[in-house]
C-alpha cells in the first residue's frame, strides 16, 4: 500500500466507513474526497438509511463529498445476488474512474469500512485492481467486539438508526452505542447471534461526534417500527456547537 497520492474514503456516515477514514487519517493517508452512494430503499452493497446526512458529516469533518446518485438499483426482488452486487457496484466504480481522471491519474486508493463480508469486499477489492489503486480496508478480519471497544475509546458517538434482528426492539432506535449498549450487544451475540457491530445489516448506524469531526451532528427524528424491524426517520439535523 502506498501513502503518497489522492486517497477517496468510501463513506456513508456509518461507524465502519467512519472508522475506516478515521484510521486512515491517523496513517497519514491524504484523504482527498469521500465518496457517499444514495442507494435508494434497498441494496446488497451500500449502506441504506440516512445516507444524506453524509453531507454535514462532510462538512464537519473538512473533506470534500461526492455523492453518487445511481438509478434505481431494483435490490428489492432478485433471483441472483452475486449479479446484483455486481450491477450495484458499476456507478461507484464510474464515479471512482472520473475522480481518477480528475486528479490526473494520482488516484492511490479507497478506504472501506468492510468487517466480514466477503461479498463486498471481494468486489470492491476486484474494483481496486481493475482501476490500478489500493484498498485500505482497516476493519477487515478484526474482532467485532475490540473494534467496538476501539471505536469509543477514540471517543465516536455512534447513534443506532435502524435494527432488523431478534432481541432488537424500538427502543434501540435513536440509542447511543455506549459501553452499557455494547455489553447489550455482547448478550445477544450470545443469545441470538446479533453480530455486534451489525454486519449483515442486522443494525445500522451514524456516527454524530468523534476525534475526526469539528463539530457534531444534532438530530431531531421520529420513530417507525414494523413489527420486526425499524428505522428513525430525521426530521431535521444541523452542526452543533
């Protein structure tokens, strides 16, 4: 891996993207952009719920955004996953080849927040190659349960947007992913098989504070539960103080 040239964090306001450019900046990696995909309402390879709020993390973190903004990914009903993930991965590989032109070919890599999923990663990392780059996947094969740890003792503020497990409830959402909600998660890995940080898409997150940004992201939000599963839907949101 390489530390000279442009790098492009692949963002989407969650904990692991997040985590990912925050361990890049510590490397010294020059992060030039994020880049946020708005996958609509469903997707095997993006990060779904309140994907638009990646602008004003942007904006504290100092990093200039891209946002991709593909057509309907159509993830709701398919035969072939595999083939779906490839078609969902071309307007980030599209967006990924035109910053590359733009930075004159000094394009040295992407930043992913990937955990276990080597249906992502396989892909993204096939993307790399096929665009001469590096990928910076810092997460990749870690124990969930210290990259949580890690995670807050760096000082992030992780807020729990949406749940699709058993063992987690309405009151989950809005919460803060603190030490007594970690030591939760730890039960219901136990219990259930929650993946502790969610992989799988079992909890999403956002990221509100941390070491990275200048300022926090204030929320304001209502509730929606299904039954099973549930998301929070932001009302409004703005910079803090």
């Amino acid at each position: 891996m390489t530390d000279s040239g442009s790098w492009v964090s692949l963002f989407s306001g969650g904990k692991d993207s997040s985590w990912a450019l925050y361990r890049a900046l510590e490397e010294g990696l020059d992060v030039s952009h994020l880049l946020t995909v708005h996958p609509g309402d469903d997707s095997y390879m993006y990060h779904v719920p309140e994907t638009r709020l990646a602008g004003l993390a942007a904006e504290s973190i100092g990093i200039e955004l891209v946002e991709v903004e593909p057509d309907d990914l159509g993830a709701a009903d398919v035969a072939d996953a595999g083939a779906q993930g490839d078609r969902e991965l071309k307007p980030l590989e599209a967006a990924l080849a035109d910053l590359q032109s733009d930075l004159d070919g000094d394009l040295a890599g992407v930043t992913a927040g990937a955990v276990e999923s080597e249906f992502q990663t396989s892909r993204i990392r096939g993307m790399c190659e096929r665009l001469g780059i590096d990928l910076f996947a810092p997460l990749w094969g870690r124990d969930p349960r210290e990259l949580a740890e890690a995670m807050l003792a760096a000082g992030f503020e992780i807020r729990v947007v949406q749940v699709a497990a058993r063992g987690l409830d309405e009151s989950w959402l809005g919460r803060t992913l603190d030490a007594d909600a970690l030591a939760e998660l730890v039960d219901l890995n136990e219990s259930y098989g929650v993946h502790i940080l969610g992989e799988g898409g079992e909890f999403e997150t956002l990221v509100t504070d941390g070491p990275h940004m200048r300022r926090p992201i204030e929320l304001e939000y209502e509730t929606v539960w299904e039954g099973t599963r549930g998301h929070i839907r932001v009302t409004d949101a703005w910079l803090g103080e």
